[in-house]
C-alpha cells in the first residue's frame, strides 16, 4: 500500500500538550482556577514568570440561562464595543457567542479594575507570557478575555487561554473569525470523557434549564469544599434527564453533519455553537488531542459513550468529572499523553495503530466505528485540503509568466504610446494582454470558487503568500478588466456598483482583514509612490469622475459633492504616496479630467485652489 505521509493525525496539539503537562502549566492553570473561586470575578497571580489571570468558575443558574434565543446566543457585537468588527464569519455577519458568557465578562470590564490591571501588565510585561484560565463557564469567559487581548493587541508576545470544562462559547462565524486571524493555537481546552457541561450548549435552553437548577447547587458545594459529596436522588435524576436530552443533541450534530438542519424534535434550527482551538479529551487511561473542529464535535459526542460501564454509572461520572479535574490532571501526568509516533513500521501500520492508541487513551475502544471514522474522514480532508494548495502553488507560479506579460504590456504602453496601459486597453483591444487578463482571471475564481466550497485550509485566506499574490493580480489586473467594461459599456454602466467580478472583492477582503490583524505595527510611510496605483478601482473612479463632470457641466449640480470627494480621494492617494506615476502622463484620463475640473472650478470661482490644485500645480507629484 502506498504510504501515507502528508498529515499527521493529531497535528500540534499533541505537542502543546506535552509541552504544557512537562513543564507544570496545565497543572498550575488548575491550581489557579480553582483559586479563582475565592474571589467574585478574577484573580491575577505570578508564578515563575508567567501572569494567570483565572476566573471563577460561575455556578450560577443566571450565567448559563438566557432566555432571549434558543440556545442563548447573541451578537458579539454590543453597544459598548468590547469587540471589534473583525470578529464576522466569512460571510460577514457578526459572530454570535452565548450572551450569560458574554455578559459575565462585560459585567467584570464595567465594573472592576480588569481592564486596568491588563493594560499595566501589558505596559510592564510586553514579552513576558500571561495565561488566562477559568473552569466550567468561567472558561468561556476566559476565552472571551483573551479574545480581546489578542483584539487590542496588547502585548508583543501572545495570550494563551487554557479552559477546563468550558461549555463551547461561539458559532461557525466566530470558529472563522479565529481561524482567520490564525487565533486558534492560543486555545487549549480540557475535557474529561463523561464531564456533561462542555457538551451541554449543544441542547436548546429548554431542555437543559429544569436539572441544570437542580444540579448547579451540588456543584458550587463540592467547588466550595462543602461536605456533601455524595449525590442524593433527586440531584441523580436530574443528572439522567439532562444527559438524556443532552446526549439525543449532541447524536444529532454528530450523525446529521453540519450543513444538515435536521433535528429529532422536528425543529429546522439547530445549536450554532462549534469548538475552535485544541480540544485535549481525558479519561482515566490518559488523553489525546485533537484541533480540527468537526472531528472535536463529533468526539464531544462519542467519547460520552461507552459500552463498559452501566448507564447509572455514566450519570455518576457526568456529575464528579465536572469538578473532578484535579483527578483528571494526575491522571493524564501519570500516563502522559499516549499514542506518540510509532517507529520503524510502515506509515499505514503506524497510522492505524497511532489512531487505536489515541482512541483507547480517552475511552473509546475498538468496539465503536464511528470514532475511527471520524478521525479517518478528518485526517482525509486535510490531505486534500493540503494537495489543493500545493496543486494551486504549483498553478501560481505558471501564472507568473502571464503577470510578467501584463508588467511588459504596462511598460510598453508607457514608454513607447506615451499612455497608460488602462488608457490604451480601454480604446482597443490587445489580443496578448486579453489572453493573460483571461487565464489569470479565471485561476483565482477558482481559488475563489474552492474557498467557497471549504476545499482549502480554513486559514487559507489569511496566509501571506496568498494575500501578497492575490494584492499583486488585483492591483496589475484589475485595471484591465475596468477597461475591458467601459470599453464593452461604451461608459454608460457603473463597475463599481454593477460590474466588479466577486474575485475583487474577496481579495481585497482578505487583504483589509490581514492588514487589521496586523494593525499598526511595522508599518511606516512610503518614500516614493506607489509602482502600481495601491486601489486597484482608481480607474473606475476616475470614469465616474468624467460621467459626473459632465453632468455638472449640464447644471446637474448634485454631482458636486462626488467630484469633490473624488478629488479629495486623489489628494490622499498622493499625499501617501499610494499612486503610480504613469496616472499623470499627458494622454490619461485622469488629467483629461484634472484640466476639465480646473477649467470648470476656476470658471466658477475666479482665483479657486484647492490642495490637489497646488499638488498639480507645482507637479510636487513627480518626487
């Protein structure tokens, strides 16, 4: 059989976890989070040069209840503005995140020094490690912490958010945001086999809310060392209806896949809560990691099953693994993580044996077929989303020739026509350049088309050599297809609102994203303008210009206002030095506009200037 080589099954996560249980971390993240307990919202502590900031773990009905949506979600996005808009999923509509979650932690941001004490330490321990943790919902409220850490970006070095069984926090929307900021790998959550609260979000509120009540108490005692560690019946009950209905859900997002609406209850709309970041599953025999967010989902499912213990059994440990997590990090020391490479055999061998190990450390033997599957399905997804990719680098640089071709075109329109290449693509058509704008436009509708049909990876659009690359098309190509549609047109449509193909728009998204991830650092003004115009609509710009010149010049006088925000526009694109020069050869249509404009405005008012008027002017725009 061939080898199979490409990916491996359980990707960093595995060694994020070795890393955090060798040197103490994941131990110390417990400490602390019990800890927490102690104080109403948060503690921060230091040890050995890391901050833990650890939240309490919230065990009260109020904080899981929400009555407003079915399963209690909301928008991100609230009046007070904690959260930025780069928090949208790919079709940019807001994240929705559980709102007791949410207004937990905007209830410490108001009200406590939360917000203070993050901003000293960032301003004191730029490169030093802060880690915030929480158990149960005080782990989601970590999460949303450090979300919003890495949203300000605070600090040089990185957040981490450990979490121990925190209920799932956020929808697909929210699960892009993270990806697309490449986010994810500051999350690690612990859960233990049969610990019901990080799947119990998957469950309308409905459902949930009647033994939640009763059961919350019992916790919050066993957190707060009350003597009372035996479960009554009335506690045991409520248990077995909450994993009833828990368990009938979470069968559902396992077995229907996410793009099905089906539910058992009839009902068209289902949980949109989905997990992000690097999920670690425990049980007594050790634990394995896992971070691709459909296989977790699936798993939250089915390490909940078992055939070796009796369903009462299973009740039981629903309720101690919830507060049980001590046992859980000594028992996942003991063993360390299990099922590491297995040397000197074959790649399949070692795959399916490294697959069994993993499996059996967090309680799932042989007996069940659908976890194998569901890691088989995973690991296959990834090597066809990595094969795409190689396949469409391989692609990429055979378009280069077709870039160099239009750089040629540009060139040449320059030095020997004395235009720009817009200018002379626009009048006629250059069967050469056609050709190239045609076989580079539709390689990236491809890649488009793949992104959309989530054949590539989920941080695909927010890696630097396919922002760089698709920047440099948009900003040499796009021109032409401007050109191509005035000309086809013959100037009575509109490109902007009416003609600018999708690929545009999505390139240019992902750019605007990456830079706002970026923010300001590293960035500084240029020196010299731009080899290529940096927005690659200036040219429809400039058409709309002369369409509403000409109307102004027909006593159409609402077409002022656009024409002085067009110069306007021009006036900052020079300023920053974000225009190529060949915009300003004699023969363009931007100065056939300029003179028109000039003439028209110094008609108006005799003695008229304006800052782009002295720009021209003094010709400052040649250096």
């Amino acid at each position: 059989m061939e080898a199979e080589t490409s990916t491996p099954l359980f990707t960093v996560g595995q060694e994020i976890a070795t890393f955090l249980i060798s040197c103490g971390t994941l131990s110390k993240a417990w400490e602390e989070s019990l800890l927490a307990n102690n104080s109403e919202n948060f503690s921060v502590n230091e040890y050995e040069g890391v901050a833990y900031v650890a939240f309490p773990s919230f065990h009260k009905i109020e904080g899981f209840m929400v009555k407003e949506s079915k399963y209690g979600e909301g928008n991100i996005q609230t009046d007070n503005k904690v959260f930025s808009g780069l928090l949208k999923g790919n079709d940019d509509h807001p994240a929705l995140v559980h709102q007791g979650a949410l207004k937990l932690f905007l209830h410490i941001m108001e009200n406590t020094d939360f917000q203070a004490q993050i901003y000293t330490d960032s301003k004191q321990r730029k490169l030093k490690p802060i880690i915030f943790v929480g158990h149960s919902l005080g782990g989601a409220v970590a999460t949303l912490a450090t979300l919003w850490v890495l949203e300000k970006r605070l600090r040089l070095s990185s957040p981490f958010c450990i979490t121990f069984g925190s209920p799932l926090v956020g929808d697909v929307g929210f699960v892009e945001a993270v990806g697309r900021e490449n986010w994810a790998g500051n999350f690690f959550h612990v859960v233990s086999k049969h610990d019901i609260v990080p799947r119990m979000f998957l469950a309308p509120f409905e459902s949930i809310a009647e033994p939640l009540i009763t059961i919350l108490p019992y916790w919050q005692g066993i957190m707060g060392n009350d003597s009372k560690t035996v479960p009554d019946s009335l506690i045991q009950d409520a248990c077995r209806t909450l994993l009833n209905n828990v368990l009938q859900h979470t069968y559902t997002e396992t077995y229907y896949g996410p793009d099905s609406l089906r539910e058992l209850d009839g009902v068209t709309k289902r949980s949109p809560y989905r997990p992000f970041g690097t999920y670690m599953f425990c049980s007594s025999e050790g634990a394995s990691c896992i971070d691709n967010s459909e296989t977790v989902l699936k798993m939250i499912h089915l390490t909940m099953q078992s055939h070796e213990k009796p369903y009462d059994n299973i009740i039981h440990d629903c309720l101690s693994e919830h507060v049980g997590y001590g046992s859980v990090m000594k028992h996942v020391i003991e063993k360390s993580i299990s099922g590491e490479r297995v040397a000197k055999l074959d790649s399949e061998s070692s795959y399916r044996m490294g697959m069994s190990l993993q499996l059996e450390a967090i309680g799932i033997g042989a007996q069940n077929d659908n976890a194998p599957i569901a890691l088989q399905i995973a690991r296959d997804m990834e090597n066809k989303h990595n094969t795409n990719v190689a396949k469409l680098a391989s692609e990429l640089s055979g378009k280069q020739c077709s870039m160099a071709e239009v750089e040629w075109y540009k060139e040449r329109c320059e030095k020997e026509d004395g235009i720009t290449y817009y200018d002379s693509f626009r009048k006629h058509n250059d069967i050469d350049a056609n050709l190239c704008r045609e076989r580079l436009c539709g390689f990236w509708d491809n890649i488009i088309e793949m992104w959309k049909r989530n054949e590539l990876p989920s941080d695909f659009q927010s890696q630097n050599k396919w922002i760089n690359a698709g920047t440099a098309y948009r900003r040499l190509v796009e021109p032409l297809d401007i050109a191509y549609y005035y000309r086809m047109s013959k100037g009575t449509g509109n490109y902007l609102s009416d003609g600018r193909p999708t690929r545009y728009k999505v390139l240019q998204k992902w750019m605007e994203e990456k830079e706002n991830t970026r923010g300001s650092r590293g960035r500084s003004g240029r020196t010299k303008f731009a080899s290529l115009t940096q927005d690659s609509c200036f040219w429809a710009h400039a058409e709309e210009a002369s369409k509403d010149l000409e109307n102004l010049k027909q006593d159409h006088h609402q077409k002022l206002e656009s024409l002085e925000m067009f110069e306007g526009y021009v006036t900052r694109l020079i300023n920053d030095r974000n225009i190529s020069s060949d915009v300003f050869l004699d023969g363009s249509s931007f100065m056939k506009w300029w003179k028109e404009w000039k003439k028209y405005k110094q008609n108006q008012i005799p003695g008229w200037s304006s800052p782009l008027y002295k720009i021209m002017e003094s010709e400052s725009w040649k250096g």
